[in-house]
C-alpha cells in the first residue's frame, strides 16, 4: 500500500512508512486489512476506486522495474487525486528470456468525509429558495412573491 506523503491521516494514526517515489511511501508492518481497521476505528473511510490499473515493464524487481511500473500508473490515474494506491499484484516473468515485470493497482483515498471529495476539488455553491414555514404549512396557493436564496456548499467530484 502506498500513500502520498502528507496525507491527512486521524489523529493520533501513524505508519511505518519508506519513500518509495517523490511524493509517495509505502507502508511497512502493516497490510490493507489493518489499515483499514485502523481507519475505521478512528471514524474515518479508505475508499476503493473501481478500475483496475496495469503496468509492464522490461526487468527484474530488484533492478527498479517495480518503481518504473508503479510511476506508469501513476501517471495514468486520469485525473483522479487520491492520496494512496494498493497493488493488488506483482508478477515476475519472462518471454523469449527477456524478463518483465506485470504490476496491477487500484486507486484508493484516505479522508474523515463519509462522501468521497479528494483533497483538490473544490466545493462548488449552489442556491437554495428559501420559503418561510408558516407559509408552506397553509392552506394558501403556492407562494408566488420573492423568494430569499441563500449560498450552501455543496461537494462536487469529478469520478
């Protein structure tokens, strides 16, 4: 599992952690299980992203070839901004003696929200007509004067 370093984590939550790439630690002595555990206990959510992502690269694990697969999929995340990505799989092979290395990921996202907003959208305003009470609770026709509109957050995302 890796997260994006200076993630927002619970209070009080931290991991044991390596840089893997700029931007990016994997976690140690912990599996996904765990963390997510963790993440429940302290009321927070590790939200699962659909779409499997792949990356083959020529090369053995120990000659970088997991760092090179892992930044290709990265870089196609498509616009998503998640700040973790679990591989699900790493496979060592070869063909025709050339060795390469299969890598499968998905995008995962870390955040206390139960409504899943990565950190980089921004909440959009939306208006709301605002009727007084009285006048609904009435038997009177449909209110037809002004109305008083106020500005409520509300959270976009773009998945």
């Amino acid at each position: 599992m890796l997260i994006r370093e200076n993630t927002p984590l619970p209070a009080g939550l931290a991991f044991a952690s390596e840089a893997f790439l700029p931007g990016w630690r994997v976690l140690r002595d912990i599996d996904l299980f765990g963390l997510n555990r963790k993440i429940e206990e302290a009321h927070w959510n590790l939200f699962y992203l659909a779409g499997e992502m792949k990356a083959i690269v020529f090369g053995h694990e120990q000659s970088g070839a997991l760092r090179r697969a892992v930044k290709q999929i990265l870089a196609r995340q498509g616009g998503r901004k998640c700040n973790s990505l679990e591989i699900t799989s790493v496979a060592s092979k070869s063909f025709l003696g050339i060795p390469f290395l299969g890598v499968k990921a998905h995008s995962r996202h870390i955040q206390e929200s139960l409504c899943l907003t990565p950190e980089s959208e921004a909440a959009a305003t939306v208006s709301l007509a605002v009727i007084p009470r009285t006048e609904l609770e009435s038997n009177k026709p449909p209110y037809t004067g002004a109305t008083h509109t106020r500005e409520h957050p509300a959270e976009v995302s773009s998945f």
